[in-house]
C-alpha cells in the first residue's frame, strides 16, 4: 500500500536493529497515527549489510516501502531515502525512535498555521528519568537543534540544498551542519511542540562514540570555519568543566563511581579544546615566537 500522492514521505534510515524498528514503525501504522494513511507514506531506507529488514517489512509492515541503502552512513542512508519519496514534504525520524500519535497531524497543523515556513523541528523526549551515567538521549524541549530524528522540510527545498552531507561518516554533526547551510541561505524553521517523538535512553558507546565525535566536529569546522566564534578551544573548556560537573553529581546521585566518566570522558574535551586550539591558531602562534627578536 504505497501512496502516490502522499502529503508526507517519513524517511527511516535503518542499519541492523530490526528490533527498535518494528517499535518505531508500529508508532506510525495506519489507524495508531491520526492522520489518515493516505496522507503519508512511510520509507526505509536499510543500510544492513549481512542482514536487513526487508523480510519483516514484507511480513509484519506491507506499507511501508523499503529500500536498500547506499552503505556510506546515516547522512547518505536518509539522503537515499529521499531520493524515493513521493511526498510534497520529508518527515524524518530514526529507527530508535517512538513518534507519538498526533505527530503527523501536528506537523500538519503547522504546516497550515505557519505557511511562510519551509522547515519545523519538533520535540524529542524521554521515557523516564535517566538511570545510569552511561545512559545519554538527543533531548529537545524548546527547539532551535533541528536533530536528524525529529524534522520535516519541503522536499523541493531538502533537494536545493543537496541533503546531509555525505562527508559525514557517523550519527554526529551532520544534521548540525545541515542547519548551519540552512540558516545561511536565510530559512528559519519553527518549534512545534505537539509534534513529539519519544527518544528513550540508550548508552554510549564509550571512547568510540568521543572519537567519532572528535572526526565530526573537526570536518564541521573544516567546512564551516567561520563556526569558531562558538565552537572553539574556550567552548570545550567550557564543555570540560561542564560534563565534569555533571557527571560527578550523576555519579554521587547513581552511587555510580566509574573512572571512564569521572575522568577520560571530561579530559576528552580538553584534548578537543587544545586540537582545535593547535589545528586552527597553533600556525599563528608559531609565527608570533618566529618574529619574536633573537638575543
């Protein structure tokens, strides 16, 4: 059952967790959403490599359309998504998350209420108070992130603009960047708080996670220099002291004393603050000492 003139297209990129997703899609099924099937379609764009979910949709989900990703990660894998949707507007989510039932209709409401906007981000929340120091979730209360997991565009304005960018490997920085190239074409987009999707916890994935972070934000501000005025050396000091903070009362809080993020997690950020520091004012300094007078 796929719609030919669909006034949403949701766009799910997916890579082995079949489990989450069956979750997810049975948030978006026709008769749990209250806007009609006929408004919406709903795509999965799968980026499984030995396994896929193309079987269970077959079985369990003939709705929704699948569709075999590029491989290249979440950027490219949601861009794949877009190039088969049929619908005037791109919805996206992930495949962890839990859209509430008026989700589409909200996102419907504002589209109507608020014309002039080609672009709306809506709420991401959790499930419950968070349990573990290890337990982390893209929370958005008040909007102003535009995060991957919970946005709708024009698709003639997502295509303008070119999608994510594909340079982005990994789940970081790249709907960050997607924001920035948005706003500097002049786009604002709007909160709407009905259109809410539900993120429960999940944990990090400890240094692997920091280092993806570390390649992300690094080609970020290789694209985006002039970010420095905010994400620089005193942001990640900033950051430092921050996390620190926050992860010492966690831990008082949890009875939950673990060297990983009482210590290598907050120092990471020193390490970002002074890679940053050297990559983009280490040249500068060096040539401040090399005309300083010899003795």
């Amino acid at each position: 059952m796929f719609n030919s003139n669909s006034f949403f297209s949701v766009i799910i990129p997916t890579c082995n967790r079949n489990d989450l997703l069956a979750k997810c899609l049975d948030c978006l099924a026709p008769g749990i959403q209250t806007l009609p099937i006929e408004k919406y379609e709903v795509i999965v764009t799968d980026d499984g490599l030995e396994t896929t979910a193309e079987e269970m949709l077959l079985k369990c989900y003939p709705w929704v359309k699948w569709v075999a990703g590029s491989q290249l990660g979440p950027a490219a894998n949601r861009n794949n998504g877009a190039k088969y949707a049929r619908g005037e507007w791109l919805v996206f989510t992930d495949d962890d998350c839990l859209p509430d039932r008026h989700w589409l209709e909200a996102y419907t409401k504002a589209i109507t209420t608020i014309p002039e906007y080609q672009v709306f981000e809506g709420r991401v929340y959790v499930d419950r108070p968070r349990r573990y120091l290890a337990e982390t979730s893209p929370v958005n209360e008040s909007g102003g992130y535009l995060w991957s997991c919970n946005f709708t565009i024009k698709r003639e304005l997502f295509q303008s603009l070119g999608g994510f960018d594909e340079r982005f490997p990994y789940a970081t920085m790249e709907d960050v960047e997607f924001r920035v190239r948005l706003t500097k074409q002049g786009y604002k987009f709007a909160f709407v708080k009905e259109a809410s999707v539900c993120h429960p916890w999940r944990f990090k994935k400890g240094w692997y996670q920091l280092k993806q972070h570390q390649e992300s934000t690094l080609l970020y501000l290789s694209i985006h220099p002039e970010q420095l005025d905010e994400v620089n050396s005193f942001y990640y000091l900033k950051h430092f002291w921050r996390v620190f903070q926050f992860n010492l009362l966690s831990a008082i809080e949890f009875g939950e004393f673990k060297f990983y993020y009482l210590v290598i997690e907050p120092c990471f950020y020193l390490r970002m603050s002074s890679l940053i520091f050297v990559k983009h004012h280490g040249h500068q300094l060096l040539r401040h000492i090399m005309s300083l007078p010899q003795k």
